[in-house]
C-alpha cells in the first residue's frame, strides 16, 4: 500500500509541477520566459518530459488501452458521484484540481497495476521480453 502511495504522491507532484491554476508551474514558467529560454526552463522541461514518458508508458504498457478507459471512466464516474453529492463546488479552479488529481490517480494505478493485480488476485505479473536478438 505505501509503494501505491509513494507512485500516486510522484504523480500529483509531474502532474501539478507541469500545470496547475495557481500560476506556479512549468507551463507558467514557460509563458513568462518567452522568448527568453534559460537553461533551467530547458533542463527542467526535460526532466518533466521524462517523467511523463515513464509514467504513460508505464500506464499504458500495464492497463492496456481497454485498462485505460475502464481507469478513465472508474475515476470519471467517481468524480462525477462526488460532485452530485455536493461534496465539491462546480467552481472552474475546483474541477481543474480534480481533474488532475484524477489523472495523477490513474497514471499511479498504471505504475503500481501489477502490485494490485497480485494482490487481488494472487497472480504474479511477468514482463514480456521485448528484446529480439
């Protein structure tokens, strides 16, 4: 359970760390800067392109593409329960934070699936071998 937590926490940190409505992200960074790229803007672009490869390719190679649209329309539908419970306010800045706390949660689910399918089911997960000598 702590792994699951450690994997979503790194994803809310990609996901807000590249945009989020408070101004401070990568994407505001960029917008202020133009047209002057510093190094720090470019450096900190890579490490986040990097952290999205890792955790999309990690997403989609352990879902599937039917995984993810299950993962899409659990956690969408989840959000939509909890809005019509009144638990949230449709309020623009709210609905943007939950929108990305949901995709920080399925690309979580994504890096972790194979934990939780052992868990759930008892079945150990082996990686096919895409190496072809």
């Amino acid at each position: 359970m702590f792994g699951i937590l450690i994997r979503f926490l790194a994803a809310l940190v990609l996901v807000f760390a590249t945009w989020n409505p408070s101004g401070w992200s990568f994407v505001d960074w960029l917008m202020h800067t133009q047209p002057n790229v510093t190094s720090g803007l470019v450096f900190t672009g890579v490490v986040l392109v990097i952290g999205w490869f890792l955790f999309l390719h990690a997403t989609l190679e352990s879902l599937g593409l039917l995984g993810l649209i299950l993962a899409l329309a659990f956690f969408g539908s989840l959000t939509w329960f909890v809005f019509d419970l009144g638990w949230l306010s449709t309020d623009q800045e709210v609905v943007s934070y939950v929108v990305m706390v949901v995709i920080a949660a399925i690309l979580a689910v994504g890096m972790a699936w194979s934990h939780i399918w052992h868990r759930l089911s008892g079945q150990v997960d082996v990686d096919e071998d895409h190496h072809h000598d």
